[in-house]
C-alpha cells in the first residue's frame, strides 16, 4: 500500500520518555484495507 516506513525506536541504554508522540506522513502507493495493532 506505500513505501515501508519506520515506527519504533528502541535505545535499550537509555530510560524511555514516559510520553513520546509523532506523525508520520504516508503516501498510498495503492488501494486497499490496512489493520493494525499497537500497544
């Protein structure tokens, strides 16, 4: 459906934020349904 992008980024040497938010913008490459889960 786009041009894989990434997500998550994980540094195992430092504490994370308590609250971290972004946007990510994403241009569909093609038509279609898309699901996820993210806990």
């Amino acid at each position: 459906m786009s041009e894989p992008f990434k997500i998550f980024d994980f540094d195992f040497w430092r504490r994370p934020e308590s609250h971290r938010s972004i946007q990510i913008p994403i241009t569909a490459k093609d038509s279609g349904c898309i699901h996820a889960v993210i806990s």
